[in-house]
C-alpha cells in the first residue's frame, strides 16, 4: 500500500465511523421529532373590540411586567397593523384592511438568526422546534434583538417586578438585564397543555400543534388554506403561519 | 536590636488586631453555634437526597437540573433511593421549602455566599420581595 493510499483510507474510515455515529444516535429510543407551529385565523381574530384575552393570558402565565414606558416595554405577544407585519401584501386593500390588528410573536423560526448570533447560546432551538431562552446564561448583550427581522424580543431594561401586578408562583420572574421573548409555553407543553393564548383565545382563532403530524390541527390547516409567513424571503422559515381573512 | 520598646509595643498592637475577631466570637453567645434551620412546614421529612449530601451538593444538584431541564428538556430524575421526582426548583424544591427566611436565609445569611437564584425565583409567601 502507498502512503496516498493509507490516507486515503484513514479519512474514509474517518467519514465512516461519523457517519455511523451519527445514524446510532439518533436511532436510540425517540420517536420522531415535534416541530410546533402555529397557525392564526385572521378572519377569526378580526374582531376588532380591543379583545386582548390572549395577551392578558401569556402575560400573567408567565409574569410578563406590563412598563407603559414605550422605551421599556416588554412583550411577549401583542398586535400590529396588518400593513406594518405584511409591508409588501395588501398595497390596495382598503385603509380598515392595512389597519387590522394581527397578532405578533416570536416566530420559533427554523433557521432562527437570533440563535445563530447569541455569543453565550443562551437562546437555542430545541429538537422540537422551540427557540428557548436560558436567562441563566444571559449576558444581556442584545445581539439576538438586533438579529431578530421581526422585533420579537424584548430586553428588560428595569427590575421588572414592580410592573407585574400579580406573580404567579408557579413560574420565575426574569431579573433586569436579560432578553425574553415567547416561549411557546414549553412548560405548558411538557404537561400536555397548550399554549395559553391559543387556549385562552374566545373565538378560537389560533391552533398550534405538530406539522410532523399530518393529523395536527396545524398541518390540516396548512394543506387545505393558503398562508402567510412574515418575511419569507428571509430564509428564517417561520413557524408562525397567518391565514388572511 | 534598635528601637526594642517601640518594637515591642507594635509587635503586641498588631497581635491584638489579629486576636480580637477570636476573643469577639467567644465573649458573643451563640455566635460559633451553626445555624439552625426550619424543617418545611408541611412535615414532609425526606428530601430529594439525604440531608449530608444535600448541604455537600445542592448547588450541585441545581445546576445538573437546571442544565437538564431548561437546555435538554429533560424534567424526571431519579433519586438515588430510586425515587422518582420532577426537576424544578420553583415546584419541587420550594414546593416543600416554602419560607425563605426560615430555611435558605439562615445558612446565606451567616456564611459570606449569596446565590442570585431570588432574583428570579419566587416563593409563595414572600416571592415579591425575595432579594
């Protein structure tokens, strides 16, 4: 054998054994991966009678502080007008159509940038799809917010606890100085639950579920209507779909 | 040598700073006795682990929880008497340790370590003021 040949050989030993430790890792016990998305009805949710029950529900769930300065706002779910979600859609609708409040969130994006920037990976997308936030390992340094296209994320400028009116126990604060953002109530989700503002919503305009079950709300939704996603061209692959009126 | 009285006087000066803290403690009652901490009040007398390995480790335990819970999403861990339990410290571990004051504070309050987990995490009596 020629020395070309025995490393041709090393390296494709090499290739070999990546390759089969990758295939024996992923083939213990799970079952096939969750992908969570979400699914709004715009033409459900286009009552326009200042109905917030789903941002009330997100918010107090998870002890979200309600700052009425605009520069310390923090949100985890709120509404836009529909000409300033969708700027190239919707050019000749009528104003009350490029007016209409559209509700607005992280999209746990497939490609998220925010993950992709964070020096810490104190944001990281989980196998199911969920972009999470650690606030243990927050440095606070608001990378993610300017890499985020969609303005999701909120930095908590101030001690939040004087601004939240009433603390649920059953779920931690976050301390000045971290980002947060939706997090798809992932720890409603490990209990079987959903998410609280699709559970919440009155007129039942939001699903959320599993696009890796074609049984899913979500993925019944999605074959048989047409969607939007924000900012498509981006590359993100949002899983946050708007179904217009 | 020179000087020997001036010597002398600072050589037992600078001995008396380094006693003090020790003749302090002995004259101050029940400044050398550990603290004392309060048993959850809803009788619950086994903890996750056994008491000796609990005051070793639980910062240990807490980190491999949370480094379990929030990064890989795993929450059951089994205990090394083979009981199960639900990794969290807001529902587990304060599920039973409920006042702050009476338990965490007594031993971070007399030892020089003071966790940042209260920034955040809240307890059912007294979670809005917790610092």
């Amino acid at each position: 054998m020629t020395r070309r040949e025995f490393l041709e050989f090393l390296a494709l030993s090499g290739f070999g054994l990546v390759l089969a430790g990758k295939s024996t890792a992923s083939a213990v016990g799970r079952g096939p991966a969750k992908k969570w998305a979400m699914v709004v009805d715009l033409d459900r949710c286009a009552k326009d009678d200042g109905c917030v029950d789903c941002i009330a529900a997100c918010h107090r769930v998870h002890n979200v502080p309600n700052i009425s300065d605009p520069r310390h706002q923090v949100k985890w779910i709120w509404t836009t007008p529909f000409g300033r979600l969708f700027p190239e859609q919707g050019r000749y609708g009528e104003r009350q159509i490029r007016e209409q409040k559209v509700l607005t969130l992280c999209n746990h994006c497939e490609n998220p940038p925010c993950v992709a920037v964070c020096p810490t990976k104190a944001t990281f997308r989980r196998d199911d799809g969920i972009v999470m936030m650690d606030y243990h390992r927050c440095i606070g340094c608001r990378y993610c917010m300017a890499a985020c296209p969609y303005g999701a994320r909120s930095f908590n400028w101030v001690d939040p606890r004087p601004y939240i009116q009433t603390i649920d126990k059953g779920y931690p604060t976050r301390t000045r100085g971290v980002v947060e953002k939706c997090n798809f109530c992932e720890e409603r989700l490990a209990k079987g639950l959903a998410p609280a503002c699709v559970e919440s919503c009155r007129e039942k305009a939001l699903a959320f579920g599993d696009l890796n079950d074609p049984d899913s709300a979500v993925s019944r939704s999605l074959r048989s209507h047409f969607a939007l996603q924000r900012k498509a061209e981006l590359g993100t692959a949002p899983k946050v779909f708007y179904l217009p009126a | 040598m020179y000087d020997k009285p001036l010597i002398f006087f600072i050589i037992i000066v600078v001995l008396a700073i380094v006693v003090s803290p020790f003749i302090y403690w002995r004259a101050t009652p029940g400044a050398s006795l550990p603290p004392k901490l309060e048993l959850p009040p809803g009788g619950e007398k086994r903890c996750v682990e056994p008491v000796e390995f609990m005051r070793k480790h639980h910062v240990d335990l807490l980190d491999q929880w949370r480094q379990s819970v929030v990064r890989e999403g795993r929450v059951k861990y089994a205990a090394s008497d083979g009981r199960e339990y639900t990794m969290s410290l807001t529902n587990t571990c304060i599920g039973c340790h409920s006042n702050k004051a009476k338990f965490c504070d007594r031993c971070h309050d007399y030892v020089p370590v003071k966790p940042r987990c209260w920034d955040c995490h809240t307890f059912p009596d007294k979670g809005d003021t917790a610092k």
